[in-house]
C-alpha cells in the first residue's frame, strides 16, 4: 500500500472481525514503527502488549468511569474533558450515565491492546511554565503510535488510540505493573476490522492553513 493511501483511510477502528492478529505481524509493524521520532532522540517510548482476556475485560472497565463523563458532556452540548471550557455537568449526573459501548467493547473483542508509555524522566517537557495545559511531551510517543495504526492498516488491521482509561492511571499501574516515571499515553486495540472506511471526513487545506499569520490569508493550492 502506498503511504498516501495508508494516510488517507486510516480511521478509527473499534469494531473487530475477531480473526487473529498474529505476533509475526505484529512484530512486524513494531519493528517498522520504532523508527519514529522523538525529542533528543531518547526513546522514552515503551509499549504494553495485552492479550489475556481477563486484562483486556479489566482494561475495558477501566474505560467506563471517563466514559460516564464523556457521554455526559455530549449530552450536554459540551466538548467533553476539555480543559479550556469548565462543565456544567454534576457529579451526579455523570455517575448516572450509561457509557455507551463504543468506548468500553472494543478493548474486550480486540486480538490485542496495545498500552502505550513514555518515560517521562526524558522527555523534554518546553511548555512546562506556560499558563495551559501541557502537550508538548506528547510529541516523544504519539509519532510512534500513529506509525503502529498507519503500519496495521498496511497489514489490513485497525485500531483506534484511546485515552480515556488514561484517567485511571493508578489501576492501570498496578494491573500491568508500570512502574513509577513512565505515563500512560495511549490504549490502542487492534484487531480486523469489520469493514474498511475508505472516504474520510477532515477538513481542507483552506480551511486549516493560512499565510504568515493566523488570521492570514487562506493558503490555497496554486
């Protein structure tokens, strides 16, 4: 497959065939995947490969307490767990919330979750003293997984990353054992996907690039 049209329809996988992903292929696409980039080149990445069915259902209920929350937000007409734009859901309310099953089946029905780490004693964190919240250390692991997704839609598989479970990061650490230093950055299931989007909606060029400024003219193709 050609990078472009690996690019172009990669999409957000959850819903899995069940055919096995083997570990040959997965490999494979680790293999191909550790070559992303990352600050200082350190290489802080590291990555959780779950199969165990008990794990994957634990994983799955790891989701629900921030699916609650999700769920809630929408509901509201909100954009969930921003930062930026407080809530005006309750506590009650979110606990009364049902999580839809979009964020909490595919971890269970994938051949395998993917726990994605960064060893935060190396990443170089520039944005630390600005008046928001942080995103730079992000740019030493998420490279690396969106190799893995881009490499496994090569392979014909899917996955989508997550992060939800990321709240509970305390029962996460002890479940697989991470030690202290290293976050966790992402959750990704893989698997075969039931079918394969092709068309995906994102906005155009003109619509995200702009000259010189950003309230600049549109950048537009020649």
């Amino acid at each position: 497959m050609e990078l472009n049209d690996a690019i172009r329809t990669t999409f957000s996988a959850r819903d899995y065939t069940g055919e096995e992903l083997s570990d040959e292929t997965l490999y494979d696409i680790l293999e191909t995947a550790r070559f992303a980039p990352s600050g200082g080149n350190r290489q802080g990445n590291r990555v959780i490969i779950v199969r165990d069915q008990a794990t994957k259902d634990r994983i799955s209920d790891l989701n629900i307490p921030a699916a609650k929350r999700y769920v809630a937000q929408v509901k509201a007409g909100e954009n969930p767990w921003n930062a930026v734009v407080p809530t005006a859901v309750s506590d009650a309310e979110i606990e009364a919330t049902e999580p839809v099953p979009l964020l909490t089946e595919p971890f269970k029905t994938a051949s395998a979750v993917l726990v994605f780490l960064v060893d935060l004693r190396v990443v170089a964190s520039v944005d630390q003293y600005l008046d928001r919240i942080g995103i730079i250390s992000g740019a030493s692991i998420y490279p690396f997984v969106w190799n893995v997704l881009l490499l496994a839609r090569q392979a014909g598989y899917g996955g989508t990353i997550t992060t939800l479970a990321v709240t509970q990061e305390p029962a996460m650490r002890e479940l697989l054992g991470i030690p202290e230093g290293f976050g966790v950055c992402a959750v990704v299931p893989l698997g075969k996907p039931v079918k394969q989007l092709t068309k995906l909606r994102r906005l155009s060029v003109e619509e995200l690039a702009t000259c010189e400024r950003f309230d600049g003219e549109t950048f537009a193709k020649p």
